[in-house]
C-alpha cells in the first residue's frame, strides 16, 4: 500500500501564527476523513490539540495514522519548533 491517501500519516507545518492576545499557534496541513474521501486540510492549531481527533470530519471516524502520536505539546516560536 503505497501512496494511497490515509495509508501513511501526511503532516506540513507551513508556519507558526503569533498574535498580541493568544500563544503561538501552527499552520499545519494534514490528511483528514470527510464525506467525499480523504483529502489535505490546513487548520491553525494550538497546544493539547490532537491530529486524531482533528481528522475526523463530520460523522466520519477519525485516522488511524495520527493515534496517540500527534498530540501539540509545544509550539516554540522563538527557535521555531514545533513538538509532539
């Protein structure tokens, strides 16, 4: 099984978002499970946010790929690193 959608976990980390009032967040694109198939979406994420939960779409399961791997515990923006 290579190459096929949800078959392998897909993560970009296309930036880190500061603002004056919230911590620092991430611009990440990763495979989620919609009504139409699987398919790459871009969210803004925090800390404690998981990608598992985050790839289910609406009354669809979540992916197994991201289980209990991909859970934001840190987001430095300062050494511009972001830690699972």
């Amino acid at each position: 099984m290579k190459n096929l959608r949800g078959a392998s976990g897909y993560i970009y980390v296309s930036g880190i978002v500061l603002s004056k009032i919230k911590p620092p967040m991430a611009r990440i694109e990763f495979e989620g499970n919609y009504a139409k198939g699987i398919n790459r979406a871009t969210r803004i994420l925090g800390v404690r946010d998981n990608l598992y939960k985050k790839s289910a779409g609406a009354n669809m399961p979540p992916l197994e790929q991201y289980k209990d791997k991909f859970i934001i515990s840190e987001i430095n923006p300062f050494t511009i690193l972001l830690h699972f």
